[in-house]
C-alpha cells in the first residue's frame, strides 16, 4: 500500500500529523501535514494524506493554494462547500496576522525564535545603535542543562559575536514568569564576563505563555 493512500491511523505513530506536533511543535510539520490536520479527514475516494498532497500538487505549493478563493477550491474532488470555508478561514486568517503592523527587528526575532514556548531555550541577542539585530546565539536548548554547568560553554560562543548591545531572551516552559537562583547567577556572570569587552548586557528576558519578566525593568541591571 503506497504512503499516499493509508489513512492518518494507519501511519505508524511518529509519522501522525497530530502525535508529531504534540512531540516536536507545529512548526515541525510538513505542509501536507498541516493540510492534514486543517481538513482532518479525506473524502470522495481519496484519504486526508492522499487528498492533501494533491491540492499542493496541483495548485503549485501553499503559497498558491492559500490564495486561491475558497470558491474556487470547493470544486475541487474531495473538498467540497464545508472543507473550502475552512481552508478560506485559515488562509484569511493568516493574511490578516501578516497585515498586523509589524515590531522592532528585535521584536520580530524573538517572535520567530520563540514562536513555541514549549522547549527550553536560551538566545542571545546582538543590537546596533539603532535597535537593529546585527547577529544572535543559541545558547542553550533542551530541559536538563545547568546554566551554570554549562557556562564556560556558553561564554566560549560569545566571543566571536559581533560587537553591541546583548539581550539574553529565555523561555520559561513552566509558566513561571519569575528568575530561578540559577537564572539570577548566571546574568551576573554573563555581565561580568561582557565588562571584558566592547559588548554589555542590556537585559535578560524570561518568556513564558503569561508574560514577559524583564531583569532591567525589575532593576537587577
């Protein structure tokens, strides 16, 4: 049986659309499994994996797909009147996010790195004068790393970053919107070792899905 034609429950569990983002986010996701997801089942012959790899086929990609007027894609085989509202809404719905004004640069890194809150991760930031981005590292990503423990690492790969202001960005999966002692000691060895040369540390940033704690806002710069 070709891969095209099993049903999503006869893939092997890793392979699922929806197992898959649960394990590794959305961003992981293949376009047709995004399109799986989004239409959720097949129809007229065709499975939801064969039938979404034929509307990127023949439509030339997500791009076109997605500005394609839903009425147009309602006389596609399998879709129908209810399958092409949602894909319509979808669609609409990510032109309008587009549309939004825009962030900083800056912003708009972290809005890309950080775009899932649901891993561990450290970045730091490199600003010119003006606010712009001029490089970043990451530093750190993953649960059961010590910040401490791996801070000769950490240090090591700030040294050939370019020259500027530094903002650490951290994501907190807990939830937690405040430092850990951990999170408190490692800024001050990262702003100790910054004094060194042409770069400061800005702030530090800790993310979480209820907000945003700031250390130079909490007066800890």
């Amino acid at each position: 049986m070709g891969e095209l034609s099993l049903r999503v429950k006869d893939l092997d569990p890793s392979l699922r659309p929806r197992e898959k983002a649960f394990s590794f986010g959305i961003s992981s996701l293949s376009d047709r499994e995004l399109l799986c997801l989004i239409l959720s089942s097949g129809g007229k012959g065709k499975g939801v994996v064969e039938l979404s790899s034929c509307l990127l086929t023949d439509f030339g990609g997500l791009a076109s797909l997605s500005g394609t007027p839903f009425l147009m894609l309602e006389r596609e085989k399998g879709i129908g009147r209810a399958k092409s509202t949602l894909l319509g809404a979808c669609f609409e719905w990510g032109r309008r996010m587009g549309r939004k004004e825009s962030g900083s640069p800056f912003q708009d890194a972290i809005r890309r790195d950080f775009s899932e809150l649901g891993q561990e991760a450290l970045y730091a930031y490199f600003l010119g004068e003006r606010g712009e981005v001029k490089g970043k590292r990451l530093l750190l990503r993953g649960g059961g790393k010590s910040l401490m423990g791996e801070k000769k690492a950490l240090f090591s790969s700030l040294l050939y970053a370019p020259d500027g202001d530094v903002v650490l960005v951290h994501c907190h999966p807990s939830g937690l919107p405040l430092p850990s002692k951990e999170d408190l000691s490692f800024t001050a060895a990262v702003k100790e070792f910054l004094r060194n040369f042409s770069s400061g540390l800005k702030d530090h940033l800790i993310l979480t899905q209820s907000g945003v704690y700031s250390f130079k806002g909490n007066g800890l710069l």
